[in-house]
C-alpha cells in the first residue's frame, strides 16, 4: 500500500528540505514540527542515521474545517512531510490525506481531503 505522495531528486538534502518549506508556504502551510531524526537518534540512541527530517504540516483553513466536522480527525494533523536520504538521492514524501479521509467516508471530508492532496501534489511536484 502507498502512504503518500513521493519524488525522488538528485538535490541535496539541505536543497529538498529549503525547497519543501518554500513550496509548503507557497500552498498556505506552515511547519508546526520538525524532527530531525539523525539528530534525535544520535543523542537518544547513539546511532549513527542517514539524513531524514519529518515536517509536521498544517493549513490552518483546512484544519479548521476538518475539526469543525469532525475533532476527532486531529489525529491525522498535521499533515507528515519527509524528506531522508536513499543512496545517493534524496526522497521527499507527504501523507496522503485521501487514506485519512476514506476511513471517514462524509463527502464534505473527502472533499477537503482532495484539495489538500492537490495542494501537496504540487509541493512535491515542484521539487
């Protein structure tokens, strides 16, 4: 099964990671986390990771209309960006919000779930 919306790139990962918040704004998102997870596994574990940051996504409109119809859909913000290292390229990825929006199956749901997918389709697409 297919979680998300990827493109793989020969950018580097500061590149993919400036470029995603460039283009995440340009679509009306802000970035509410960022884990680095290199990072996090170096100090937590001691262990060496390759480059991969997850970007925690909201549109602040769309969230709101989601939460007005249903609260307990919170669960699926924000929205998961990631951007990691496979060899020598890098991955970009967002979460698809059409698996969210199908576990509820209300029209007005899906509705908003297709123009997130929209919106997040061309963040990952102008990568």
């Amino acid at each position: 099964m297919k979680y998300g919306i990827s493109k793989s790139t020969n950018l580097s990962f500061e590149k993919v990671l400036s470029k995603v918040k460039d283009e995440l704004n340009k679509e009306g998102f802000s970035i509410v986390t960022t884990i680095d997870v290199k990072d996090m596994m170096k100090k937590k574990l001691n262990l060496d990771f390759d480059n991969y940051t997850i970007l925690g996504a909201c549109n602040p409109p769309f969230a709101y209309q989601i939460l007005e119809m249903k609260k307990e859909f919170g669960l699926f913000l924000p929205f998961n960006i990631v951007v990691y290292q496979d060899g020598s390229n890098m991955v970009v990825s967002a979460f698809d919000p059409m698996i969210a929006a199908k576990l509820a199956k209300e029209s007005e749901i899906i509705a908003v779930a297709k123009e997130m997918k929209t919106r997040l389709e061309r963040v990952i697409n102008a990568i």
